[in-house]
C-alpha cells in the first residue's frame, strides 16, 4: 500500500476538519505547480513573468509556492492570458476530492 494513503487513512479519514484542511492544501499545491510549470515550459523567469502580468516578483514567488493560500482569481486570469490559456472553475460535489496531486492539467 502506498505510504500517502496510509498516511491519509490514520490522520486525517476520520476528521472532517483535517480532511477538510488537506484538500484545500492539495488545491494551493496544484496552482503553484501549474504556474511553475507553464512559466518553465516557457523557459520564463520569475521576472520575465512578472513583467507579463504588471505584478512584482514578490507575487510571483508567492504563487509558486505550495503552501501560498491566496491565489486570486483576478491574477490567475492574468498569469492564464501571459500564457495563452483560459480558466476553468467548476463546481463539484464535496465528497469528490482532488485525485492525488500528480494531475497536473
């Protein structure tokens, strides 16, 4: 049995809360490696980004970091635009959690 799933079942299966908390640490993690790899798929700096979506560097690192809880839709819009993409939100039920962390689409 994989280590994480273990993990998950002793920690956090029985607490709403801590399951709670690490779905939405899951959802910071995705959107920081999404940027971070679109930016070096691009063969982007952290500055060149910057300049691209009229921010600091400050802000940039912050969106690349895994544990940056505010991501805000208004700049995901202008990171999604720097790199020709659009953004999709939908609406799923809470009893569908993130699969994993390795999707990366």
């Amino acid at each position: 049995m994989d280590a994480a799933v273990i993990l998950q079942d002793r920690y956090y299966k029985e607490d709403s809360k801590r399951q709670a908390s690490l779905e939405r640490e899951r959802v910071d993690a995705k959107i920081a490696r999404n940027i971070y790899n679109y930016r070096t798929k691009n063969v982007l700096t952290q500055k060149q980004l910057t300049k691209m979506v009229n921010t600091t560097p400050s802000v940039v690192s912050r969106l690349e970091n895994a544990d940056y809880p505010g991501h805000s839709l208004k700049m995901l819009k202008r990171i999604a635009v720097a790199f020709d993409l659009r953004i999709e939100v939908k609406f799923v039920p809470a009893k569908q959690r993130l699969r994993g962390t390795a999707d990366l689409r």
